[in-house]
C-alpha cells in the first residue's frame, strides 16, 4: 500500500480511534498523543500493514489499542481503572432541529450512558465502543482485541448488562 493512500484511509479512521482511546486512557489530551504515536508508527514503517490479512480499520484500531495499553503501563500506580466522560462533541447526537427540551432530554440520557460507561471495567468499555460506537463486526473486534470471535460475542454480551446494570444504579 503507498503511503499516500494510507494517509487518506488513516485520516479517515482518526475519529473512531481518538473515540476508543479516550475510552481506553479517560483522557482526551493522552489519546490524542496515543493516537498521533500511532499515526507516526504506522506511516514511519507502511509496509507493516498486510492487506492479505485483513482490512485496515481493526489493524489501525489494533495499533491504537496497544499504544493506549504501553500509556498505561508507564502512569504511575499503573492506574488502569482510571475514567472520565466521553467528550461531549464525541457523545453527542443531537438532531439541530430538535426543540430544546427534547435536546435537554437526549443530553441527559446520552450523560447517563456516559456515566454508567466510565464505571466499566476498561475491558468491557473498549468491547462496547468498539462494537457500538465504532459500529466493528465481531471479527474485527476479536482482530482488534487478539481474541476468538466467540469469546468476543461472550464478552460483549457481559459488557452490556454490566452496562444495563450500571445504568439502573444511577
């Protein structure tokens, strides 16, 4: 693949990855650096990408991941239960023709969702990002993540009703 080519495909999966890694590292400034390493990874070595062995979205959501794993490793305490919101641009779906209490609604609901989110375990937030806010298929979770598209059905399926529990809590 060129690397021009792999920059415009790159740019278009920076979003999707700046989402997860926000999930990953709970921090908005730390997952623009994770994902800039990762951009700066990939583009210094273009021939490490196969497109034999599959497409490049989990390949790059794959890259994005262990970089956002290596920062966690190296934060002091190796705090990896660390959590923060979603950024609100990145939650927020709001119709602009929506009337405000509608909005107001839609806010309220998508902060709930965000709360409960952050309570997760940082393996089941990714699982549930991955899937349902970056809309992957089970195979390119489980290339995403390194694991059996069965287990990534399993552990989808615990995510979301610890999600469902989380949000009754609230």
């Amino acid at each position: 693949m060129k690397n021009n080519d792999m920059r415009e495909e790159l740019a278009q999966l920076g979003g999707g990855a700046h989402a997860l890694a926000i999930q990953l590292l709970g921090n908005p400034d730390d997952a623009a650096d994770a994902v800039h390493d990762a951009f700066a990874k990939v583009l210094a070595r273009p021939d490490s990408f196969d497109r034999n062995k599959g497409a490049l979205k989990p390949w790059f959501l794959r890259v994005v991941r262990n970089r956002c794993i290596d920062l966690l490793r190296k934060r002091p305490g190796n705090e990896q239960g660390s959590q923060s919101k979603i950024e609100q641009q990145e939650r927020e779906l709001i119709d602009p023709g929506l009337v405000p209490d509608q909005q107001l609604e839609i806010q309220e609901r998508d902060q709930q969702l965000a709360d409960a989110l952050a309570t997760l375990p940082v393996d089941q937030r990714q699982i549930v990002v991955l899937r349902d806010y970056l809309d992957l298929s089970y195979a390119e979770i489980a290339d995403v993540l390194g694991i059996a598209p069965g287990t990534v059905m399993s552990r989808l399926h615990r995510a979301r009703l610890a999600l469902k529990e989380a949000l009754e809590q609230l």
